[in-house]
C-alpha cells in the first residue's frame, strides 16, 4: 500500500475526463487513476465549505484503494447558474482502511490541494443544499421580525388592490393643471374638475375621490393621459393579465398593509392526496381548509395565518404550530410550492440553507465606482441599538459610523471621510452593522459582506437577505412586516414593503411577486422590497413550484430578464462577478431544458443519483469508513474487498436520499430553464 501509494505521487501527470456535473470525477495520471466522490458538506458559513469526501486510487491493472479525505475551502457562488466553484483547498486530513505511513499520507495530502484547484471543480448549489447538514449554531434567526397579519382581501371577482403609502398625498404635476398622488406606485391623478383618473391593468377608471367608488372609463382627458405617457416613462415592462384586462375590476384602495388574493367564482375546494386538507383550486393563491378542525389558513410573504372564516379574523400561526397534515403534501403535487414554510420538512430546510449561500464577486477597490444624490443637505436619524446613524433624505444606504461614512450600493461597501464622498471600495463593514435591528429601514445591509482583500481587490458577498429573504425560526419569510415612513421632500423616497405584493417563493427562482401587481412608473427607491430590487411577476395560472416549471420572468434593470444574470455585481464596472480562480472557467455547464415538468423527488435513497450512467453511490461515515450501496444493501470498503456491513445505515440511507435529492433538484432547475434567485433594478427617487 505504501509503496502503491508514493509511485502514484511521483508520476502524477494528469488527464481530466469528467464533465463539469458529474461525479465521480475521474482524473488520470501516468500510472494511477483517482475517482473523487461527490462530497459530503458538513458545515458551510460565509464563503467557506468544510466538508468530506469519498475518493479511490486505482494503480494500472490493480484493485482501487478507497479512502476518505476532509477538506476546507473557500468557495465563490454564483447563484443565477446555481454554481458553486471551489477557489482553493486544505485537506485536513486523508484515512484508508489500511495503515499507511504519516510520510505519504502528508505527500498525498499536498497533492491534493495542489491538484483541487487545478481540477476546477463546481458543485451544484441543489446538490449543496440537499445534502449539507443544517447547522442549528449557525443558523440566523430573526426574532425580531413581525408576523401580525395585514387586512387579507378574498375577492370572488376581478380586482385591483392599489397601493398607497399613508394617506394620499396631491402634488401638482410641473407643466399641466393636474395633482398627482405621489406616494403610490400606481399613476392617480386629479384634473381641475375634481375627478381622479387611475391606469391600471390596460384600463382607465375614474372616481369623484380617491378613497370613493371606481368605474371603468374609456375616454380620460388628453392632458391625463400625456401625463401618464410622461410618468411611465422608464418603468419596467408589465407581465400581461389578458383575463383581467379584458375584465372591469373591482378597485381596492388601501392606505395600511394589505394582501389581496382573487378566485375565479367562488371558493371551489379540493382534497390533497393522503391528508386531511381541502386547497383552493380556483386562485393564484394559497387557501387551505383542514377538514378535522374546519378552519381556514392561508400562506402570505412566508408567513401562516389562519381564521374560521374566510372573511376576515386572520391571527398568525407560526409555521411549526400548524396541522401535521401539511408536512404530508406530496412534493409534484398541485400546492407543493408551500412546503417550503411547512417547519420540518426537507424543502423548508434547503430553503433555510439556500438563505444563507451568498453571492460572491471580487470587485477592483481603483474602478469600481459609486454616486449618492440626497434630497437637500444630508439627514441623518440614529439606528436604535447601535452606534450607527443613517441617512433618510436618499434612496442609497449610507451610514454614519465613528465620524466615518460607508454607503451600501448594489451589494458593495463603500467609504468616504463625508455624506457626498469621495468613496472608495471599502474593506471592512461598519461597526455594529451586525446589530441594526429590523425595525429599521436599512436593515437588509446587514446581509452584505467583505470575506478577504487584497491591495487590489475586495471579495465581497450577500446573501438574499439583502433582498428581503430572512429566516424566521424554522422557515424563511418576505419582509420584516415592518411599516417604514418614507421620506418627503422635493423628492420622495418609497422604503421596503413586506405584503400587497402576492408574494411567493420558488426554490429556483426565489421570492415573485403577483402578475397582477403593477408598477405603474418608474420604480423608485426600492417600492417593493430594498432600494434598487425588484421581484419577478409570476403568471397566475403556472404558479412556479417544486413540480412544475413557469413562464416565470424577472424584472431587472428595467428591462424583462430570464434571470440568468440577473445579480447585483453584474454589469457593474470594477466588478467581477464570479471569483474563480486564475484558470478556472467561468459559465454554466448546466443542459438548459424546456418548461415541462420536471421530474418529483425519491421517496427513499435509492442509490440512483446518477449522472451520465456513473453511479454516485460511494460516500464515507463522519469517521471516515468508506461504503458503497449495491441494491438496498450497503457495503463497507476493508481495504481489500466489499463487504455487507450490519451497521446501522439509517444515517448512510438519508444522505444517499439527499443525495439524489440533490440531482432531482438540479434536473428540475435545468428543466426551468436555469433561471435564477437574485435580482437587481433601478433605483433613485421621484422628484414631487
């Protein structure tokens, strides 16, 4: 074995034959063969992966000798393919079955570090996610959110809920005699007779008042109507309701937080396969009725709330106090988009796991530049429970800490010795930025961070926190369900909104929001969500869930975008978005499929997590033993041969399960298209 061993590591010239997704990844030297197992990840934090890995080393015309390795690494993601690239590695530490000298087990330990990175290797965020073990130490908790239910509307007919921040706020339009409210992200304006005139959905309607009663009306006044031209001049395309458009809707005005769901007719309830729970069939939405108890609940931006009647009385329930029945819906199912705020279950876990992958960049600290417009001189108002201070006059996040100021833009540190800069590339974040409580409106910075710089470069993270995806107890939620008061000035600057939006999640494409939300200008400073982000609409009839593919689309930078580059590093200038390492190769070596619908998850660990006929069944205990499944019995690898063990393989069956977990996950994002989670917009602010 030693011998084996040290001839290996002197002749090893390498020919790697494996496509980038498959495992095990095969790598030929002059005289040896060695297969590397998919790895086991054991914790993940910021942008490190510790974890283990099954390998062989198959000397020419001889028997392989298994072992295990335990690695540390850091890693650069990119979560719009879905990618994980491992930049270096330290192997701590290499078992085999067999005893092998400490001499060649320190040379194959630094072969291996040597040789990782060469290989290039990417690992699947869906393999990542299925298979990492959730760390309760580490995971983020934000007590501290709200969870009191907004006034949720069920409308059997057509409706529009409008929007508006606080009480209506009329200011004159330059250039024409008509008033605008200016606090809503809907076009209402007012002409000099008194009468209000709204756009929504392809349609004009006019009321006497604006809280009043609206009517269809097909001949606005010319000047409204140029008006309207003007203000919608640079806002994002609109997913097209053609139903509704061809449909006069109900308008709905509310001044406080509101969530409104719409069913085609009245309610019409289905049984779910194997529980006691009804769904409603005929809504975008998600209406549940538990048949034992005769109670209602509903799914709003992550959070359950549950009533008697459908017609109002909603209370929060936390997700791990609902009926066991809704850990039992099928995944493939109809309503399996819920799972993932279902406590306990295998989706609500990846889902809590995928809160905490960041996207990475490495941004140039001499090109990388950024620009802050205040709305008059600089205001700044303290953060409670902090040293810090923020200003409230500007649509950007800058923060005053210790006579310093930093500003947060696009995922990216900055810092200036004043509010107007100049500003530099930062590397380290504000002093307790760590502690800004979610009560405030700059809370989603907290989730941007700096891992590693050099005289050159910073290396920079954020995880979709920063895009209002935060762990709550055992699930995530949208928004902190906090109310923030915007700003008024000359300009005015929206602040993050947690419901009104019919928002839901997916676990490939991240928080939608509903095709019937509209946004009728210009997005200004972050209206649905933190500054500069803007959810994807989502068509109500293919909702996207874990069985089914979507025409989902993402709004990103005004423009429609599939997604796939939809993050906040890229396009930026100094920013590089993906930090692989000198002679890595960047892109997605994914098959993009069609929509279709993508293939359901294994019930049980089967062994066929497979990719291009290679069985990926080889995998190592936390002790290091090696075992492979052959059929529904597992094998441990001696040293010489394989043997049927008679341990426990409870735990060996649940990560093969994860395992092909990981694969089904990964062919169903291949079959979504490869879209992905995070998304950037426009920003700024609208002048009043």
């Amino acid at each position: 074995m030693k011998n084996t061993l040290i001839c290996c590591l002197l002749a090893f010239t390498t020919n790697y034959c494996w496509s980038q997704n498959d495992w095990p990844r095969e790598i030929e030297t002059t005289s040896a063969k060695i297969s590397l197992y998919q790895p086991q990840p054991e914790t993940f934090s910021g942008n490190k992966l510790s974890g283990r890995a099954a390998f062989s080393v198959t000397p020419a015309g001889k028997d392989p000798i298994f072992g295990a390795l335990w690695m540390d690494t850091k890693v650069s993601t990119d979560r719009t393919t879905r990618v994980i690239s491992l930049v270096d590695a330290k192997v701590t530490a290499v078992k085999f079955p067999q005893t092998v000298d400490s001499v060649s087990i320190m040379k194959f330990k630094n072969l291996l570090e040597t040789e990782i990175v060469r290989w290039n290797l990417q690992i699947s965020l869906d393999d990542l996610l299925a298979t990492l073990e959730l760390n309760e130490a580490e995971k983020k908790m934000d007590l501290d959110l709200k969870t009191e239910a907004p006034e949720i509307i069920i409308s059997p007919q057509p409706a529009i809920l409008v929007l508006i921040d606080g009480e209506p706020k009329l200011e004159k339009v330059q250039g024409s005699n008509l008033q605008r409210v200016m606090n809503s992200p809907y076009y209402i304006v007012k002409d000099t007779n008194g009468k209000f005139y709204l756009d929504a959905n392809e349609k004009w309607y006019t009321s006497t008042a604006v809280m009043g009663e609206w009517k269809t009306t097909s001949y606005p006044p010319k000047e409204v109507k140029k008006q309207q031209e003007e203000f919608s001049k640079g806002a994002p395309p609109v997913q097209k309701d053609s139903a509704a458009s061809k449909t006069e809707s109900t308008v709905v005005i509310r001044t406080t937080p509101a969530e409104l769901i719409i069913t085609n007719g009245s309610a019409t309830f289905v049984p779910i396969q194997g529980t006691q729970l009804l769904y409603v069939k005929n809504t975008p939405g998600n209406i549940f009725m538990n048949i034992e108890t005769q109670e209602y609940f509903t799914l709003i931006s992550g959070r359950w709330y549950t009533s008697k009647s459908m017609k109002g009385g909603w209370v929060y329930v936390a997700s791990d106090k609902l009926p066991k029945d809704f850990s039992n819906i099928p995944e493939g199912s109809e309503k399996d988009i819920v799972l993932a705020s279902v406590a306990g279950t295998p989706a609500a876990k990846e889902a809590l796991l995928d809160a905490q992958v960041p996207q990475t960049a490495a941004v140039d600290r001499k090109t990388a530049t950024v620009s802050v417009k205040y709305d008059g001189e600089p205001k700044f108002e303290k953060i409670e429970g902090t040293t810090l201070a923020y200003a409230v006059n500007t649509s950007s996040a800058v923060i005053l800490s210790d006579k310093k100021y930093f500003v947060c833009e696009n995922a990216i540190w900055f810092e200036g010795s004043s509010p107007n800069g100049p500003w530099s590339v930062s590397i380290t974040v504000p002093k307790d930025v760590q502690k800004i409580p979610p009560s405030s409106p700059v809370y989603n910075v907290k989730y941007v961070y700096i891992y590693d710089s050099t005289p050159e470069v910073v290396y920079v993270g954020y995880t979709p926190g920063y895009v209002g995806c935060y762990v709550y107890g055992p699930t995530i939620v949208y928004g902190t369900g906090y109310y923030y008061n915007p700003w008024y000035g000359p300009y005015y600057y929206p602040r993050p909104v947690t419901y009104g939006m019919a928002m839901s999640y997916n676990p490939y494409m991240g928080w939608s929001m509903g095709v019937s939300i509209h946004v009728g200008g210009p997005a200004y400073g972050g209206w649905y969500g933190p500054p500069r982000y803007h959810p994807p609409y989502y068509p109500p009839h293919h909702p996207p869930c874990y069985g089914r593919g979507g025409n989902t689309v993402i709004i990103n930078n005004g423009n429609i975008n599939n997604g796939r580059n939809a993050n906040f590093y890229n396009n930026q200038s100094g920013v590089r978005a993906s930090t692989l390492p000198a002679n890595g190769q960047s892109g997605n070596t994914r098959q993009q499929g069609g929509q279709g619908r993508p293939s359901t998850m294994p019930a049980t660990g089967s062994g066929s997590g497979t990719r291009n006929n290679i069985n990926n069944n080889v995998m190592s205990d936390k002790s290091g033993n090696v075992y492979q499944k052959q059929g529904q019995n597992w094998q441990e690898n001696n040293g010489g041969n394989w043997q049927n063990t008679r341990q426990n393989t409870t735990d060996l069956d649940r990560q093969q399960m994860n395992r092909d977990r990981g694969v089904n996950r990964s062919n169903n994002f291949s079959q979504m298209g490869g879209g992905g989670m995070n998304r950037g917009g426009g920003g700024g602010g609208r002048r009043r």
